[in-house]
C-alpha cells in the first residue's frame, strides 16, 4: 500500500497517488533532461564568478535548490525508498522546503535586478560577492520559521507554508513594476540592456506565474478541501506536472547573465532582418520580373505591325 505526499509534508493512502507513483514515466525522463543541464549551468556561472566578470550568486543556488527537488523527488518514487516509512515524510518535508527556498532566490533576482535599475550609485557601492553570499545564506534559513511552524501547529499545518510560498510573488511583482518605471528614467542604459533587464525579470514573474503559483493554490485548496482532489483530479496533476518544468526555466536565466548575452541577442535580431530583407527583396525582383513581362506583352499588343515587320526582316 503507497503513501500520498501532500502539501504539509504528511502521508497517507490513496489508490490515485498509488497509480501516480508506480508509472513515475513523465518525471523520470524529466529528471533525465533536467539534472544534466542543471550541471552543466552550474560550472557555466560558477565560471562567470571565478572570471569576475559579475556575481550570479542567487542564481546558483536557485539551481542548487531545484537540484535538491529533483533528488528528492527522484527518492521518494523509488522502490526502495517507498518501502522505508520512515523516511518518506522526511523526503516529502525537504522536497516543499527545498521549492520554498528557490522561491525566495527568484525574489532575490528580481530584487537585485530592481536596485541596479532603481538605485545604480547604492548598488555599485554596497554590492559585493560577500554581501550575496551572507544574504544567500539568510535565505537558506528563512524557510525554517514556516516549516518549523507547521510541524508545531498540528491543526494549522497549510496556513504557514502557504504564507511562506506566497510571500514572494509580490516582492516580485513589486520590483518588475519598479524595474519598468527605473528603466523608464534611465538614460545611460542602451535598450539591449533594458531588454536584458526586463528579459531577466520578466521569466521569473512568469515561471512563478504559471509553473508554481497554481500548484501552491491547487495544494492549499486541497488541504482545505480534500473531497475537492476527488472530483477534480486530472487538473491536480496536470498542475504537479507542470511544476517539474520549472528547473528548466529557473536554468534559462543563466542566459541572461551572460556577459555576451547582448551580442547574442543582436545575432538573432540581424539573423531576422537578414531573413525578412532577403525575402523582401526576393518578392520585388519577382515583382519587377512580372512588371516587365506584362510590359512586353503590353507593348507587342499594341505594335502588331511593328512586330510582323521584325519577323518579316528577320526572315
């Protein structure tokens, strides 16, 4: 008999989780894609550091705790895993906690992409490789509180982690707006630049959008509401199947922290234009080809005289 793995981490039976975790298909070969360009995007910004050429400290450890979902998830759906009681719930606890930090990381990004827009003069003298990492380090702790809150409140368990979760998706919607308006104001900025900035906060509002947002409001309604899950279940799980894609969007970021990231934004921006001037001046030598046939033709209608003496002299 399986165990259920819920929101606030407890277990239980359910013949629609045991169907789920004996055909764990989708999220093995998810995994599979996942954990090899999670690595290789982990040396890649741990490159960009040891070249100093900036600091994606939070971005790091978003991986880092994607990373940790995945191993986690990968464990709980094993066999072997699933025969030791023991050790499910505390798979299951460290799966959400690890989602949870990544959470606060993506808030990081977005609030430190919001001071170098908002407030460049502060930014450049306060913001050190040191500074990140001692704020990574808080961040790690964070989650703590909220999950230390659930195992004490029995009765309460889905209010602290869903207070925990939600917390950071307005700081983000708060700092794209700021971000927008700085961007407005700053004139030394290039637009390639804005575009990058933009680019960069505009795919963590939009993963945590529609990857983790519905599955922490499906998840909470859920406690609150268990018959719910029953009458509705496909959307649940479509929603928990969503959410395994978001590594692979939070590992789009490294994109834009690369310094050539401007010149490859500019390659495919003249690899469009050279695309569209190609297949406009293609469609006008076209046009002035049937111009000019229509012309001749034009001209031998109306000089039929003309072309008989032609033929006439030719012969």
């Amino acid at each position: 008999m399986e165990q259920n793995i819920s929101f606030n981490g407890t277990t239980g039976v359910n013949n629609d989780t045991e169907r789920r975790i004996q055909f764990p298909l989708y999220f093995r070969i998810i995994s599979a894609i996942e954990i090899p360009v999670m690595i290789l995007t982990l040396v890649a910004l741990c490159a960009l550091i040891k070249s100093q050429r900036s600091a994606p400290v939070f971005v790091i450890h978003l991986i880092l705790s994607d990373f940790i979902q995945i191993i986690c998830k990968l464990m709980i759906t094993s066999e072997l895993i699933r025969e030791v009681d023991a050790i499910f719930p505390i798979l299951s606890v460290a799966h959400f906690y690890s989602m949870m930090v990544g959470l606060y990381f993506m808030a990081c990004v977005a609030f430190e992409r919001y001071l170098l827009v908002s407030h460049p003069i502060w930014y450049k003298f306060h913001h050190s490789l040191k500074v990140s990492c001692v704020i990574s380090v808080i961040v790690w702790f964070v989650p703590l509180i909220f999950v230390g809150l659930a195992v004490c409140l029995q009765d309460f368990k889905p209010l602290p982690l869903s207070i925990g979760y939600l917390i950071p998706y307005p700081i983000i919607i708060l700092c794209f707006v700021g971000t927008c308006h700085g961007l407005s104001h700053a004139i030394s900025l290039t637009s390639l630049k804005r575009k990058l900035i933009l680019g960069r906060l505009f795919l963590v509002l939009l993963t945590y959008t529609f990857l983790i947002l519905p599955y922490v409001i499906t998840s909470s309604i859920e406690e609150i509401f268990p018959k719910l899950k029953d009458s509705l279940p496909e959307v649940f799980y479509f929603l928990s199947d969503l959410l395994f894609l978001n590594p692979i969007a939070d590992c789009l970021l490294y994109l834009f922290m690369r310094p050539d990231a401007g010149d490859l934004m500019k390659s495919v921006c003249c690899c469009c234009r050279t695309d569209t001037h190609q297949n406009s001046t293609h469609s006008r030598d076209e046009h002035s080809r049937d111009s000019r046939a229509t012309f001749a033709c034009c001209v031998s209608v109306q000089n039929p005289a003309s072309h008989s003496q032609t033929a006439c002299s030719s012969v």
